[in-house]
C-alpha cells in the first residue's frame, strides 16, 4: 500500500483527500499546510491524520513516504520538491491529479453500487473483498481467477488479456492445469475463429462437453484433457480487455443462474483491472518527463541509488554518461522553442532506439540527458556514447532539417573501487567529463578517470563549433 502525503489543504486538498480515504489504495499519513486555517485541515483532524503546519520540506525529510500530492499551485514549491536531496517519493500535482481521480472515483462508485447487489451471495461477496485488496496486477489477476474457481466450483481456471494491435490474448494467471498449459502463453485471434466470437458477442461462451462439439480443435485444451468449459469476456467501453476461462476435466450441466453471476463477476473483474491501470497511469505521470516520455530525473537518481548499492555490494562495474545537445539555444533562437521541443522528442527517440534494453535513459535537465548503464565498465560505456554521438551528427531532424551535435561525458565505477562515491559525486563526475567535452570543442566523449577527464573520442571533421 503506497503511503501518501497532501501538501496543500485548501479546497482541492479537501477534494484529494475525501478521495483518498475512500481509496483502499493507499495509505494518507498527513496533510500539510503553513495555513493552520485552511480548508481541508478540519476533514483531517475528524479523520485522524497528523497535521503538519510547518515548512513541508521539513516534514518531508521526517516522513517515509511514498507518493506526494502537491495541491499548492506553487512553481517555486514545485521545483523545491524536484530537486529534493536523495529523493525517493513520487510526486502528482497539476490539474493531471483531479482528472485521473475522478476516473479512479467513477470506479470505485461503480464498485460499491456492484458490492450492494452482492450481499446475498457470500461467495461473490468474498470474492470482492480479496480483488479490492488486491495492489499489484499480478495479485488482480490471481485473485480473478482464484474467483472463477470458487464460484463455479470447476478445477481450472485461466486469464488472457486481449492486445487488440497485435491481435493476440497473453497468458496472465492460471491454475489447475498441466506444467505443458503454461508453456503455451500467446495465442492468435484469427479472424472468425472462436476466440474472436467470443470478444465480439460479448456474452459468456458455455460448453456442457466438448465431444458434442466436433468443431472445437483447440489442441491445448484437447491435450490437457477438458471436457467443458465456460468463456467470460471482459468488456470495458473502449472495448474487450481480455477472457476469463473456467475448465473441467469432465461434462458438466451449467444452472441458467451461473450465466447472471459470472456477468457479476466479469463486470467486478473488470472494475478491478481498470482501477489499477488507472493508478499505473498516476504513477506514471510522476516518473516520466511530460515532454520526451523519457524517464525523469527523480526515477533515475532512485534507480541509480539502488544499482550503486548492487554494484559496491557485488563488486560489479557501473556507468553512466552525461549528454548535452551542442548550442540547442542557437536552435531555439533561429526556429522557435516548438522546434525544439520536436527535437528533443526526435532525439530521445532516436538514443532509445540504439541504447540496450536495459539501460535506463533520462531527461535529466532542459537539454541534458543522462543514461544509466549497469554491468558496463568504461570501455563499453565510451563504446556505446560514440554510437549515439555519431547518430545524432549523422541524422537530419524535424522537417526543418536540422542538423545538430552532442557532447557526452562518461564516470564508471569500477567493481572494487574504494572510497565509494556517493550519488552527487558520482554524478558529478559525469558533469565534469561533459564539461570538459564542451570545453574541448563538443561533439565530442570525454571519460572521468582518476580525477581527471581523459579524451575519449573526438571526431575533427564534425567538432568546429556551430
């Protein structure tokens, strides 16, 4: 359960907070505000939460917390919370807060006008209970199934979310089958088969027995021996998110009543799904750079935290380099900040395309990028800063045709190095070989090496400066 803290207490600090403590999501540990007045303090105080009227900065370095709301409307604030020392907490703020709560209430009122209808029926109630306090997708989806099993009383039961691009349904959770069932997670809907009948009619798909069925040759479910089955889509309004399955290895009679309950079930499943994409969504927002979708500095400072800590624990190479687009304030003078911002998405898209998939890329200033590359030492880190510096001198971009330069700066932290450098030192000495790198003539790596910047790289016929 993620712990949240409010900062900000006026009128939309109260709409946040009635929100919250409705949320089983979550967890308010405070509210601050320097207005011991303000709006929402007395919906706090009847609710039991601590009350924090001094500099919320203050508090912050107090609390564990995990997510921050910053309801104060304040860019100065805003920026104070971003280049917060060492942080590890997530921050929302911004009309983005109010938009994605109130899709997460429509929900959670669907939800509870649902758990009314199901009082009478223990069973369903039960189920209910264990997907509300279910967090991450994989409890969900486990939970869902688990549900399917108690309420029809059939021995398997399997979840496929549906990929309407790819037009496939994936494998999410499955019990009672064969170790052979679970090697088989991708399946093709092809167009007029009976997956896609399923989705399309948007009703449950029954089976009393599969031998009176000779158009059924799904081999999986042959092989694993079932004789009947029940399919639930799982519709949402934009369309299916998946199927539900519920399997016997014997023929069975289905009661009429099972169809309506399973509806009930599917439409709870569903809740439950979207509820939790949605929080996804809201985490999302404080984790990602709203410009490029790269990744922003406070998730990267976390990751990097914790691959120092792997790295100095298991004695393994780390690296990271530092990058800077050549004179982009000559390109925002000459063709508009427009352009680029349409640069620096061009540009991000590009290094993510050539950067290994576990390496970790950030927006880590207004033009400035840094890329965290674990188990790489310096050799390796410089390798793959030139391919990116060749790339972006070689590629034309935006409609303008611009063309540009970067220069790198590279810090590699050798397995057995000791004294161990802290975070900002050991970004610092990425800065500093950058710094040398533009000093130098850009367009150009340098590497940190012993307290000094050694030249790593530097292309003569693309480093006169623009």
């Amino acid at each position: 359960m993620s712990k949240v803290l409010i900062i900000g207490a006026g009128k939309g600090g109260s709409v946040v907070l009635s929100r919250l403590l409705r949320s089983t999501w979550v967890h308010v540990v405070g509210i601050a505000d320097r207005d011991p007045k303000a709006f929402a303090l007395p919906l706090a105080k009847r609710e039991g939460l601590p009350i924090f009227t001094g500099d919320p900065l203050q508090v912050l370095q107090k609390l564990d917390v995990d997510l921050v709301f910053d309801l104060t409307g304040d860019p100065h604030f805003k920026k104070k919370l971003s280049d917060f020392p060492n942080r590890l907490f997530d921050v929302i703020s911004g009309q983005a807060t109010h938009l994605l709560w109130n899709a997460i209430l429509e929900l959670e009122d669907k939800e509870e006008q649902l758990n009314r209808r199901l009082q009478e029926h223990r069973i369903l109630s039960d189920i209910c209970l264990l997907l509300t306090s279910s967090i991450t997708a994989d409890q969900i989806f486990e939970a869902i199934v688990t549900g399917m099993i108690q309420m029809t009383g059939m021995p398997a039961s399997s979840l496929f979310m549906f990929d309407k691009e790819k037009q496939e349904l994936y494998l999410v959770s499955a019990k009672g089958f064969s170790s052979e069932f679970y090697k088989n997670s991708v399946y093709p809907v092809r167009p007029g088969g009976l997956t896609e009948q399923i989705l399309s009619q948007k009703e449950a798909f029954l089976i009393p027995d599969i031998n009176d069925s000779p158009s059924f040759n799904n081999p999986v479910i042959l092989n694993e021996g079932i004789r009947s089955l029940i399919a639930i889509p799982l519709i949402a309004g934009e369309g299916p998110l998946g199927i539900l399955y519920s399997d016997d290895f014997k023929p069975r009679v289905f009661e009429p009543s099972i169809v309506e309950t399973l509806r009930v079930l599917a439409t709870q499943a569903v809740i439950t799904i979207q509820k939790q994409q949605t929080f996804e969504k809201i985490k999302n927002l404080s984790t990602r750079d709203s410009l490029t979708g790269l990744y922003n500095r406070r998730y990267v400072n976390s990751v990097l935290m914790s691959e120092m800590d792997r790295a100095f624990r298991l004695h393994h190479p780390l690296s990271i380099m530092m990058l800077d687009i050549d004179h982009f304030k000559t390109i925002n003078d000459d063709f508009g900040h427009l352009v680029g911002d349409q640069l620096l998405q061009d540009l991000s898209r590009l290094f993510e395309s050539i950067i290994r998939p576990y390496d970790t890329i950030a927006r880590f200033g207004g033009e400035e990028f840094l890329i965290l590359m674990s188990e790489t030492d310096e050799k390796d880190a410089i390798a793959l800063a030139e391919r990116l510096r060749e790339a972006a001198a070689t590629t034309k971009f935006s409609s303008k045709e611009i063309s540009l330069t970067c220069s790198f700066g590279v810090s590699t932290l050798r397995g057995d190095e000791r004294p161990f450098p802290n975070l900002e030192a050991f970004i610092e000495r990425a800065d500093r070989a950058l710094y040398q790198a533009k000093g130098g003539g850009r367009n150009r790596t340098r590497s940190f090496s012993n307290d000094k910047c050694a030249v790593a790289s530097a292309n003569k016929s693309l480093t006169t400066p623009r």
